[in-house]
C-alpha cells in the first residue's frame, strides 16, 4: 500500500483513525477504507509511529 493514500487523524477518545483512499478503475471509485485502532490493538503502535513520523516530517 502507498501510505501517500492514506490519512491518519487522532480522535479526542485517543484512537487512531485511518482512511485509505480508494483508487478508480474503469471508471468507478470504490467508497474509502475506515479503520479505527485503539492502544491495545495489534496495529495501533503501527500506526502511531506512522502518524508521529508524518507530523515530524510535516505531512497531514
């Protein structure tokens, strides 16, 4: 997956939301991915540094 294609927004609850943008093919776009992850998840420490990453390097 290219990360560019996502978004990763932090909730006021202290879950990670994450929107993989769909892609479109002949013609047609598939809704977006929602994903929530909260600590304790097994992908949430993933995410987090991903999104720590991005703020660091500046990217949304």
């Amino acid at each position: 997956m290219e990360l560019d294609l996502c978004d990763i927004e932090r909730r006021s609850d202290g879950a990670l939301l994450v929107r993989v943008r769909s892609s479109q093919k002949n013609g047609r776009r598939l809704p977006d991915a929602v994903f929530t992850f909260r600590r304790g998840d097994p992908q949430y420490e993933y995410w987090e540094r991903l999104s720590r990453e991005r703020s660091t390097a500046g990217t949304p």
